[in-house]
C-alpha cells in the first residue's frame, strides 16, 4: 500500500497484482488487473454501470476488460487484446467515444 500526501490518495497492490486506488475520501478511482491481464467479469459488472456492462457483453468484450476508471463525469475502461483499446462512458452508463 502506497500513500501519496500531495493528494492523500493511496495505491494498494493485492497478491495476483492488481492495483487498485482510492482517492482521499476512500473511493475506487481505477482498478488495474494484474499477473492475470484482465478483470473479473462480475468485478466489471459491479464497477460500471449496467449500461455500459450491457455495451461490452453486446460487443462480446466484457471478458477482456484490462482496466477501469472513474472519471469525473464518468468512466474509461481499457480493453485487451480486441479490435477497441477503450471505452468512454457517461456516469449514466451512455456510451459516449471508442477508440481503436
């Protein structure tokens, strides 16, 4: 566990390697996975909201989710090995940009 005093954010390392960070008032801020490349899909499930997750199953993709990020006004979540590098979502779960 990692504690940055600028911004009194912390960054724990769980034992398979994934990192996850919490901003000062202990939110998630992102999740990477780690030794195993991709998150759980109930993880991501729980982590998103149901719109979005119902964007990545529809695109067969929800079982390569790398990482996930809460933005400000919503959420970035990267994807491995697929056609798509990320996905930005509105907080409601609207898709709002892909990239490749």
């Amino acid at each position: 566990c990692d504690h940055e005093f600028d911004d009194n954010s912390y960054e724990v390392k769980l034992s398979d390697g994934t990192d996850v960070e919490f901003d000062a008032r202990g939110r998630w801020t992102e999740i990477e996975a780690g030794r195993i490349n991709v998150l759980p899909v109930q993880l991501v499930k729980k982590l998103v909201p149901h719109k979005a997750y119902k964007e990545l199953v529809s695109r067969k993709i929800n079982t390569l989710v790398e990482s996930v990020k809460r933005l400000k006004d919503g959420y970035k979540i990267e994807i491995k090995n697929a056609e798509y590098d990320e996905f930005i979502f509105s907080s409601d779960g609207k898709l709002i940009r892909v990239s490749r």
